[in-house]
C-alpha cells in the first residue's frame, strides 16, 4: 500500500491511476496518523510553493511528514512534491519544508520559454534504485517555472537541460524528489513508480 499525501496542491488522482495501472494499491490521505504509520509515501504537487506550505501547516502535516522522512522509510517526493522539501523557494519567497539544503530558482535566461513544459531528458549521473532497468537520457514529462538547486551536488542523481543543467533527480537515502511528472511520462513514468514501489 502506497500512501499519497493530500494537501490540496497534488496531482493526486493521475498518480492514483498511474499505480492503478501497475497493479500497486494506494490511500490518499491528508491524515497525519496514515503519514505515521504508512510504509512508503508518494508526495505529489501541482501548484505554488506559498499556499502548499500553508496548506501543510493547516492540516497538521508538516511533523508527521519529516518525523517519517527520519525513519527512513521510502519517500517520493514529485514536482512541487519535491521542490517544497528545500529550504526556500523564489516562488512566494517561500519557506519551505528545510529537509534537503537548497532552494528552488526561477528560470531566468533570455529567450527561454517558461515554464518548461513538455518532454525532456534526464540524465542519470548516479547509480541508482529508482532508475533500475531505465536508460540515461529518457525522456519524462515536466512541467515548471523553478528548479531545484541544492547546495549538496552528492545529491544529485539524475540532471536535466533546460537553458542550463538543473538537477532534475535527487536522492538522500531513502527520500527522492523528481522534478519531472511520472504519472504523465507514459510506459517510462510507470516504469519509475514500479521501482519506487517494489525496489527503492
């Protein structure tokens, strides 16, 4: 069972499909006592990083998630999912959950379109679980005006151009976060969710 953290910001219910698909039951949830007692978490996000904070904090999640995060139980953290577990972002000059040193940057090259939206590679620069059985240099889906920049490179796993290299992958033991949206990258995307879900 897969636990999926509601706090009004997520893409929850295409991931709920995409684990569907691949035979993986799951509970979405903005409980704090599921986030304690679950087994391995998917933190989803579409939205800003400001009203996700505030959301966090009015639903009482904010403990339960970086008590659980602690224990060292599987955690996937995607899009704003991910980008909400660094200290700040220059979105709503946000703070953020502080778990993973770093902030989120703005896109801010001349002539490049933002957000970045639509398919693109992620380079595999670690040996990791996540990507077992999956090609550097597939293609996922993202969707984003920021990025992640952590101040930790060792915990880069996986990087992304757009404009510039960005840190598209990251990973501290049993936590990581993707910029790109599994649940919308297709027979790949699925791919990454199995392996979280049985492997990581």
């Amino acid at each position: 069972m897969i636990t999926i953290i509601d706090y009004k910001a997520g893409n929850l219910f295409s991931v709920q499909n995409a684990l569907k698909q691949i035979g993986i039951e799951s509970l979405i949830t903005s409980n704090p006592q599921d986030i304690i007692k679950a087994k391995k978490i998917i933190f989803p996000g579409v939205g800003a990083a400001g009203s996700a904070m505030k959301n966090l904090k009015k639903l009482n999640l904010i403990a339960p998630i970086k008590n659980y995060i602690k224990s060292n139980r599987p955690f996937l953290g995607i899009c704003l999912g991910a980008q909400i577990l660094l200290e700040k972002s220059e979105e709503n000059s946000a703070k953020c959950l502080n778990i993973i040193p770093g902030k989120n940057l703005k896109f801010k090259i001349n002539n490049l379109t933002v957000p970045h939206m639509g398919w693109n590679q992620v380079r595999i620069i670690k040996k990791n679980k996540l990507f077992t059985d999956i090609p550097s240099n597939s293609f996922f889906y993202f969707i984003h005006s920021y990025y992640l920049s952590p101040k930790e490179k060792i915990s880069v796993i996986g990087e992304t151009n757009y404009g510039i290299n960005f840190a598209s992958v990251l990973q501290i033991n049993n936590l990581y976060a993707v910029q790109f949206h599994p649940e919308k990258s297709a027979k790949i995307g699925l791919k990454l969710l199995n392996n979280f879900c049985k492997l990581c």
